[in-house]
C-alpha cells in the first residue's frame, strides 16, 4: 500500500492506493499514530485507488477508528468500490466508519 496526505490543520484526506494487507502493518500504524496528534475537524479516508483489502486490512482500520474515537475530529470513507466496498459492507463498516459517497 502507498499513501498520499492532503489538508490544513483544519481538514486532512488521505489517499489509500494499491493493496491494504497485513504487510502494510507497519506503514499504517505509523498513519494511526499521526492522526492520534491531530487536532483538526475532518480526517476523509479515499479508497478510491485501493484495489483490494483483507482481513487483516479490516483489522487495521478498526485499530483507526479504535485510536481515533473522542478525538476532535469525524472519521470517513470515501469512495471505496469493487472488492474494497463489498468487503467493507459484508463487515458492516458503514456502522464503525460513515461512508461519504
């Protein structure tokens, strides 16, 4: 997975591209780490160029959404589609995460 990070103090969107597996451990809990820190109103998730996630993928942006809750800020998804999407409503993401679209 890569990831692209765009915003102001106020609203950040970050962009998930490519795969979303447990190899991307790493990358992503340094992601979480930022965004216990920021202090800002809006935090978009856009999956729009992620092409597929797993389990363990599921698994990380729970540990977000665990990390982020009482924070200042609202947490979104955005765009996810094809394997993405159906893997997120067949977890009931959009009950954990709103969906933007």
């Amino acid at each position: 997975m890569e990831y692209n990070v765009r915003g102001d103090d106020n609203s950040k969107e970050l962009f998930l591209q490519g795969r979303l597996t447990f190899s991307d451990n790493v990358v992503f809990r340094k992601i979480v780490d930022d965004l216990k820190e920021y202090n800002g109103t809006k935090c978009v998730f856009d999956l729009s160029s992620l092409e597929f996630i797993d389990s363990a993928g599921l698994g990380m942006l729970m540990l977000l959404r665990d990390a982020t809750v009482g924070k200042p800020f609202t947490l979104s998804i955005r765009n996810a589609d094809g394997q993405v999407r159906r893997m997120l409503e067949i977890a009931k993401f959009d009950a954990l995460i709103p969906f933007e679209d």
